[in-house]
C-alpha cells in the first residue's frame, strides 16, 4: 500500500505500525514526533499505530543551533 511519508510517496507493506516503519527507515532513534495526517501521534503510541493507505506521515527531528 502506499503512503507519503515527508512528502514522499512510499509502498509499505499492510498493517505496518509507524515504529516498523521508522526502523526500516533507520531514523527511529534520531525521530522525536510524528504526525499522521496531520494529528500528532505519541510516542508511546508509535508500537501500536497501524498506518492506513493515503496516509500523509511527517516525522520530525529537532536541530539545535545557534
């Protein structure tokens, strides 16, 4: 199935949770929140979140800087 995952679309394979789907990526540990569809999901959701076809993920890191 398919979803977009930081404005990349992406086939992924059924009943994938958003913590598979960070690890096949290799950025779970580096990861800090995730949005699908727009709504914030918690991290301690993450293991049980199933993604759904269409769905529009952004998962997001934070920088520091100066």
């Amino acid at each position: 199935m398919k979803i977009i995952i930081n404005g990349i679309e992406k086939n992924i394979k059924e009943n994938t949770t958003i913590k598979k789907l960070l690890q096949e990526l290799k950025v779970l540990d580096k990861t800090m929140a995730v949005a699908v569809n727009m709504k914030i999901v918690k991290k301690d959701d993450w293991d049980k979140y199933t993604l759904n076809e269409g769905d529009k993920v952004e998962a997001l890191n934070f920088v520091g800087g100066g």
